[in-house]
C-alpha cells in the first residue's frame, strides 16, 4: 500500500513538474511566497485569539 501510494506521489510530482504544464510555473512561484500565505496565517492568529484569548496565541 505504502509502495503503491509512494509510486502515486512520485509519478504525479513528475507529471506537475515535468515541464508538461509551462502555465502552472508561476501559479507555483507565486503559491511558495511568503507574502502569498500571510493573511492565511494572519486569520488563523485572529481565530484563536477569538476562541481561547490571548492564551491561545501563546501556545
């Protein structure tokens, strides 16, 4: 099972990244900035600040 899915994972990473979709190049760069993924991080900060306070945020 372990073998089938590890094979599923390698072939599918090839198939992404394998120069087969040119147009996925700057969907891909733009996805691994930093920047992109603040406000995601930002809402969840608020979200435990809202459900368990300021005890929240510290663990």
């Amino acid at each position: 099972m372990i073998d089938a899915l590890s094979h599923l994972d390698r072939e599918l990473f090839l198939a992404l990244n394998g120069g087969a979709y040119p147009w996925l190049d700057p969907v891909m760069r733009t996805a691994s900035l930093m920047e992109c993924w603040f406000p995601l991080y930002a809402f969840f900060l608020l979200l435990l600040q809202r459900r368990w306070g300021w005890k929240g945020l510290g663990y």
